[in-house]
C-alpha cells in the first residue's frame, strides 16, 4: 500500500534524482526482472512532488484531477495529505466508480451520458458525493427529460466559465472551453440555474491553461509566452473578482476553482479562488521542465527495450508511441530520459510499434538494453500499463494497478 505521509527516507531527502546516472541506474536494476514495458512510481519523489503542490497553492486546498494520474492506489495516497481535498474526474463513469470509496467529486467536463446520469438520478446518494459541471440550458434539459425534479434526489451542479484571454491583436489564447466568459454572462445564467426546481449550483470552475499549461523557461517564443501570460493573469484576477462578486446575489457557493500544475502560485494568491486543481505535477512529466517557477521530480518513468541496430548510431525499441493529448507535436511525445543522449527520428517520432532512437548513446545500446522514457503528461502511461511498480529505495515494493488494471477505459 501506498503511504506519502509517513517520514521521508534519508535518500529522499537527498533528492537522488538530482543525480540523474545513479536514479536511472537505480530504476532498470530495480526493475531488471521485469518484461518491458515497464512503468514505475518512484514514492519519495511522488511525496516531494506532492508536499511542494502544497507549498506552491500557498495553503489553498488542491482539488486532484484524476485524468493525470488514473491510479487509484496514488489518488488514495495524495488525498490522504492535509490540504488535498477532493476530486475533480473527467468522466461521469469514472466519477460513479469513484464515488464508492469518496464523497466530494466534481465532474471537470459536461456530460450528456445518459446511462450514466439515469444511474446517478436513481441513487440519492451518488447525487449527494457528484457534482455535474454545466455550461448550457440544454445540460439541464437533458437531465429533467431523464428524471423530472419531483422524482430524483436534488442535482448538485458547478458552473464552467472561460477563463481564457481575449487579446484584440492574438485573439483567442487558451483552450476552447465554456461560452460563458463575463460576469454578466456568468450570472445570468447562474440565475436560470438556480430558478429550476430540482437543481442546485454548488460552484465555478475557471481553468486558465494558457498559465498552466504553456511553459515559459526557454524557446524562441519564451519572451512572447511570458508577456502573455502576464497580461492574461491580470486579466483574470480582475475578471474572476468581478464574477464571483456578481455570484452573491445569486447563490451560496461552495468553491470556486482555479489553476492547473503549472498556475499554483497565481491561482493561490488569487482572492476570489476557494481551491485549486492540479494532478499532472504529481508524476510530473517532461512538458514541467519548460517552467521557469518550478522542478519537479521524476516521480514516474517507463521503459522499453532496445529490440534491433538499424544503424551504428540508432537502437531501435519495441513500442514507445504513448502520446499525450493536445496539439501532435514534440512536447506531447514521451521523451527519452535514459540513457542521456537519445533523441526521437523526425520522420517516425515515438511510434506505436517501434522508437528508433539516434545519438550518441545509442551507439553503445546492445539488443535487450533498457532505455527509460518519460511521459509529456501524466495520464497517457496509465491507458497502456496494467499497473506502475512502486519504487521505494531502490526496491519494487508493491504494485499499484491503474485504470486499465482493473478493468476500467473510461475516455
């Protein structure tokens, strides 16, 4: 079983992967009985990675978004930290699932599962511990067509609002997300909300992706992306005041949720955020390292083996392609971290099948060599793995099964 709050090793508190030779050393000996594809979570960065969440969200309680991590031995772990509350799914399946063993999700996307919903409206509990996320009348419509409000348990919903900017010369920079963006907006339907029977509006959800999802350390575009993200967080601070001033007329809320992995010290000194949400910074993928605020630790890491030479500089591995969400490019690919030295073909990137790997170290790769990978994300390994092996001083000491392990593909 998984446990973060218990003492740190004295290896942990020397950040052992800061010494990025003997940590990847350490990881294919600790591994080196097991076939490959091997995925592994390393338990003393996982806790790093999760007490410095902590200390970034500058005491606003996290919310965790389970589509970054898809374990549900380290959703168990994480929650059981002081100042983790909460879960924010992306499914409504996976929240019915979920919602067994946890009393506080809030559903991060609408849904129009009907089947799904028809389960949730018969179950006066399940209602209680889901919060539905709605942008649209027609979220609404749908679920009084499935139950009319005299006949099922009172429907806990959250607003979703567009927290993205609206730039006069870039135009829209941020995700497409809500059609509600101003504080009028926001409120006029929050009225229509709380004017139908058999519904009540808990919260508001703003997600500011192009803060927390866009990284500003280096490139070309590093000046352009920081301006950016200035402007847009001063944008919002304003934006998100005046909306959550409109919303005391209107109704009691319960939360009002902010941020990303990447926006945790903004969200955190934003007056008008209740909590925020954040889950890739746990397993911390390599699209972190572009951030200039902050490192996180490897705390997860798979490996493939090297099947075949094509070339005297290339060892190519068996599988690879395991593709974060997002625009097809170089940031959304796993990249390899082990040996040091690798890098992706141009032509065939990390494919589905086989990863031809050039450089130098690949030269010195033997067939049947490991080569560690990491993820872009965090939840793209846990749909291809039955389960992560836990790590622990250089041990495997448990093994955590993911959402596929137990027999779940939600999305």
């Amino acid at each position: 079983m998984l446990d973060l709050t218990a003492d740190l090793s004295p290896a942990a508190a020397r950040e052992p992967w800061c010494e990025p030779r003997s940590w990847w050393r350490s990881l294919t000996e600790a591994t080196a009985h097991l076939p490959a594809p091997v995925a592994v979570i390393q338990r003393d960065a996982l806790r790093h990675n999760a007490l410095d969440l902590l200390v970034r969200s500058g005491g606003v309680p996290i919310r965790v978004a389970t589509k970054s991590i898809r374990v549900r031995g380290v959703l168990d772990a994480v929650l059981a930290i002081p100042g983790f509350r909460g879960i924010l799914a992306f499914t409504l399946a996976e929240a019915l699932w979920l919602a067994e063993d946890h009393d506080d999700i809030v559903l991060g996307y609408p849904t129009v599962d009907r089947a799904g919903l028809e389960r949730m409206l018969a179950d006066e509990e399940l209602a209680s511990r889901i919060t539905l996320m709605i942008d649209d009348v027609a979220h609404l419509d749908l679920i009084d067509s499935l139950a009319a409000p005299r006949t099922r348990p009172e429907v806990r919903v959250a607003i979703d609002v567009d927290a993205s900017l609206r730039s006069a010369t870039l135009g829209h920079i941020g995700v497409r997300r809500s059609p509600l963006f101003t504080a009028s907006d926001v409120a006029g339907f929050a009225r229509q909300v709380v004017a139908r029977p058999g519904f009540r509006l808990t919260g508001l959800q703003l997600y500011e992706a192009q803060i927390a999802g866009q990284g500003d350390a280096a490139g070309v575009d590093a000046p352009l992306i920081r301006m950016v993200q200035a402007r847009s967080r001063d944008e919002l601070r304003v934006r998100r005041a005046q909306i959550a001033e409109a919303m005391l007329d209107v109704a009691p809320l319960e939360f009002i949720n902010g941020g990303g992995t990447g926006s945790l010290e903004f969200t955190g000194s934003d007056q008008s955020v209740t909590e925020a949400t954040a889950g890739s910074g746990l397993l911390a993928g390599h699209l972190f390292d572009g951030y200039r605020a902050f490192r996180p630790a490897p705390a997860s890491a798979f490996a493939f083996d090297v099947v075949r030479r094509p070339a005297d500089d290339i060892a190519t591995v068996l599988g690879g392609g395991w593709i974060a969400s997002g625009p097809p490019v170089a940031s959304r690919q796993p990249s390899p971290a082990w040996p040091q030295g690798l890098r992706t073909l141009p032509r065939e990137a990390a494919g589905e099948v086989q990863t031809p790997l050039q450089g130098r170290a690949a030269r010195d790769l033997r067939i049947g060599d490991r080569v560690w990978f990491r993820h872009a994300k965090s939840g793209e390994p846990a749909e291809r793995v039955e389960s992560y092996h836990l790590i622990v001083d250089g041990t495997v000491v448990d093994e955590l099964p993911t959402y596929r392990g137990e027999g779940k593909a939600f999305l």
